[in-house]
C-alpha cells in the first residue's frame, strides 16, 4: 500500500510539475510586452495611427522573438509612417516583410506588404518599382476578393499612371478604386476615391462628369466636415472651369478655396 501510494504521489508531483511549466511558458510568451504591443498595434492602426505610431516608436524590434514578428513590425511601421504623413527614406524594412509573408504563403499580410512597398517606392518617385509592388498587391487582392486593398492597389497604381500622364489609363484604375472601395463600405476610403476618380475625369477632359462628381463630393465634404476634402473637390470645379474659359465661374470657386 505504501509502495502504490508513493507511486500515485511521484506521478501527480510530475503532472503538477509538467503542468506548471507549460503554463510558466505560455504566460512568459503571451506577456512579452513587445509581442503584446505588437498585436494591439495591428488591431487599431486602420482607426487610430497616431496611436499606433506611438506605440510602435516604444517597441524594441530586437526583442521580438519571431521572424513573423519581426515581418508584422516592419510592415506596420511602414503602415504607419505613411498613415501619419511622415517621409519612408527606404524600402529595407517593407521589404523584408514582403519577403516574409510571401515565403511563408501568408497571402492576407503579403498583398498588404506589397501595397505599402508599392507607396514607398511611389513617394521616392521610383515609379517602375512601385508599379511592380502595386501590381502585385493587386492580384492578390482579386485572388482573395479583398474590395478593399483591390481599391487601394489599384489607386496606386492611377497615381503613377497619373504621374507619367496617361490619362486613359489613370481613368480605368480611377473607376477600379472607386467602384471596389465603394463596396468595402469603408469611409473615408469611399469619399476620397471620388476625389480621384474626378480628378481622373478632369485629367481626361470629361469635365461634365468631374464637375458633377465633385459636386456631389463637396456635399460630402460638408456632412463630414472635412476641409481638405472640400477645397480638393472644389479645385477640381475650378480647373474644369478654366479649361472650359469659364473664367468667372472658376475666380469664384478659386476664391472660396482661398
């Protein structure tokens, strides 16, 4: 009897035992605080990226434990130096990302990757590279029927067609945005993709149809009460206006935006 029971007691202290430890090591992991700024930085940076940016300037990337991680880390704070208008010198960190979750088949941060090394490479006026990363990011999204990031691609990729002045198909990408954003549902996504598909209308000479867009975004602008938005679609009035030799129609609109 004494042999069974410090056989029962031996076995339950090694249960208690494995117990402990793995539960000792997934709180050690589950409390890491970089790994756990990391995740909440991923949960807020659509809504909130001056936050998010705050939060990542704190975060020591030589703590994080995982190559993913590591992938995560780069790609956003490259989301969120764009989102908060600050200049991206290069492309190391986007890059790496990229190479991380497109070896890995992560396919959902990789289109997310490839955008964002797209808009480095956009605002570094590399064009060829940055219609490379924007195309790809513009596959995938149709691979995975994202509305949403088909938008976005396809916004940069009528940035740089805008850039080289080609207007038709600055305009077949202008519609794409729009049309995809437009089914996200997402504002102020939608709003602004009206800003670019008029701009793109005005580009093209169809100045009835810009005036007419811009029109209905600056009510928009209005219920949203975003001023950039407003005096955006108000100069596209006013361009369409001095193209046209509206010369007095377009002073007004020129000097309400001012």
């Amino acid at each position: 009897m004494f042999r069974l029971l410090t056989s029962i007691m031996k076995t339950l202290i090694y249960n208690i035992f494995i117990l402990l430890t793995v539960t000792i090591g997934i709180s050690s992991c589950s409390h890491n605080p970089e790994w756990e700024r990391l995740r909440y930085v991923e949960a807020i940076i659509d809504t909130d990226h001056d936050s998010a940016l705050a939060l990542l300037n704190i975060i020591d990337p030589n703590l994080l434990r995982s190559d993913r991680d590591k992938a995560l880390y780069g790609l956003l704070y490259t989301q969120a130096l764009d989102r908060n208008h600050q200049p991206i010198p290069d492309d190391s960190l986007i890059s790496a990302s990229v190479k991380y979750f497109s070896n890995t088949g992560d396919n959902q941060h990789c289109m997310i990757a490839y955008n964002y090394k797209g808009r480095v490479h956009y605002l570094n006026k590399n064009y060829p590279a940055a219609m490379v990363a924007f195309s790809h990011a513009n596959e995938l999204a149709k691979e995975l029927d994202d509305k949403f990031w088909i938008g976005m691609s396809a916004r940069g990729i009528a940035d740089i067609y805008d850039e080289s002045f080609n207007t038709t198909e600055e305009l077949t990408f202008a519609e794409e945005e729009y049309r995809n954003i437009l089914q996200s549902g997402r504002q102020p996504y939608i709003n602004y993709a009206m800003l670019d598909l008029a701009g793109a209308y005005c580009h093209s000479r169809l100045f009835k149809k810009a005036i007419q867009l811009s029109e209905q975004i600056t009510d928009s602008a209005i219920l949203y009460n975003d001023s950039y938005l407003y005096s955006g679609a108000r100069q596209i009035i006013g361009v369409c206006h001095t193209a046209n030799e509206e010369f007095d129609s377009a002073r007004i609109i020129f000097e309400d935006i001012c």
